[in-house]
C-alpha cells in the first residue's frame, strides 16, 4: 500500500451493525457524482465540483486505491471513507501522518452512520498499522464534524487560518498497553 505502508488490501469487508465497508464498484460510480457535485457535502470544502464534468470526468468503475472505502448501507452507497497519509499538509504536526476524510450523502447524516463507519475504519488501521497516529483536519464552522471528532476520541493539536476561514487538526493516538 504506497499511501499508508505494507498492508494487505482490499481488505474483507468489514461489517459494523448496520453498515459495510467496501472497495468501490461500477456501480458505485452514479453516487460518486452525486457526492462530489453536493453544495451540502462541500459546504466546508471548497464547493462542489460541476456535475457535467465529473459525469464526462469520471472513469465508468470508480477509483480503487488502499484505504478508499464506500461506506454502503442496505446495498447502496451512503458515503466514502478516506484513509491515507499525510503529504503535503501545510501543518507539521500532521506530516507523515495517517489521515482520516470522510464525506456523506446529506440523506444520511444524521443517523450516526459517519461514527459507526469511521470507528470501524479506525479500528481497521489499528489492526492493519499498529501504533499508527491519525489526523483528521476540518473547519471550526462545521459543527457536525467537530462533534464527530470529539466523539472518535481526536485530541485538538492546533488551529490555523487556511481557505479564508478556521480550520481544526486532531490527533488521535494509539493505545498502548500500559507496562
């Protein structure tokens, strides 16, 4: 895996209570659209992408790469979970890092599908990676993914100016067994 180290992947899908975390499909590629092109989803991201171009843009079985995963719910497409390192970012504490996105349908917030799905994508890593740090980085405005950081267990590192508005970084550290 060239992003997050020496894992197996694709993973088993891994199975949560009520959701299934995925490679992505062809089939998937119609919720992609529809995720990206979202004025609700990127309210805190820049702004959606245009649907024409993604339509003509994007490849008829969407992207697979290590820690891209769908997050599916009764068999259809709810959301993405990102994991991947951290290059780039403009924070040092964040470098090198594993770093947690997640994106999701607005018809599904709001039911605790993005925790449910992150701790499992969480859990994931800590198999596949022991010991591995994670940051996840979101804007102060969004009320909904600050709240979610606090509930996985992030720990605020800084705050900085970027993209005209606050941003927030996390960090959540490993467990160690305590000697």
């Amino acid at each position: 895996m060239d992003d997050l180290g020496p894992v197996v992947w694709p993973p088993e899908p891994i199975r949560t209570e009520r959701l299934v975390l995925r490679e992505p499909e062809a089939r998937d590629r119609a919720r992609f659209i529809e995720l990206l092109a979202s004025p609700e989803v990127h309210t805190y991201l820049g702004g959606p992408r245009p649907r024409d171009e993604l339509e003509r843009g994007m490849p008829g079985a969407p992207e697979r790469w290590p820690g891209n995963f769908v997050v599916d719910l009764d068999g259809a497409m709810i959301g993405q979970i990102l994991l991947r390192r951290a290059t780039g970012h403009s924070r040092p504490a964040a470098a090198g890092k594993a770093d947690l996105g997640y994106l999701f349908l607005p018809r599904a917030w709001g039911f605790g599908y993005a925790a449910e799905a992150c701790a499992a994508a969480l859990g994931w890593l800590a198999g596949a990676l022991p010991g591995e740090p994670v940051v996840l980085t979101t804007q102060t405005a969004n009320v909904g993914s600050m709240r979610l950081a606090a509930k996985l267990g992030f720990t605020e590192v800084e705050r900085f100016e970027a993209w005209g508005a606050e941003q927030w970084l996390g960090m959540l550290f490993p467990v160690t067994p305590s000697s």
